[in-house]
C-alpha cells in the first residue's frame, strides 16, 4: 500500500521544512557578513553550520517518513 505523499508534507514536516530555511538563511547572511570581514574561520564555521543542519533536516524527513 503506497503512503500519500500530501500526508507525509503536511504538519510535521512543513514545520521542520520551514525551521530549516530560516535557520539557513540567517546563517548564510552571517556567512557573508563574515566574509566581507575577511574572517576566513567565521566563513568556515558557518559554512560547516549550514552542512549540519542540513543534515539534520534530511534525516529528521527520512525519520517522519518512515514512522508515518
């Protein structure tokens, strides 16, 4: 039996969907604000921030997923 897929983008993961662009979009204006600085670290840091959460994001999906 297929899963509906308007059920599984419902709810929890337009809300987790959602927290992820944010969280994203500030940190890439950090990431540029850094960058204007020269702050090379800062830029990296970042940059390894944005990785995590992404990351997080995909795998918190994968998990609604599959207990849905």
């Amino acid at each position: 039996m297929p899963k509906d897929t308007e059920k599984i983008l419902g709810g929890p993961a337009a809300i987790l969907l959602l927290v992820g662009v944010v969280l994203s979009v500030i940190l890439f204006y950090f990431m540029f604000q850094f960058a204007e600085q020269e702050n090379l670290l800062m830029v990296l840091l970042t940059a390894v921030l944005i990785s995590i959460i992404s990351i997080a994001i995909a795998r918190g999906l994968v998990s609604i997923y599959k207990y849905k």
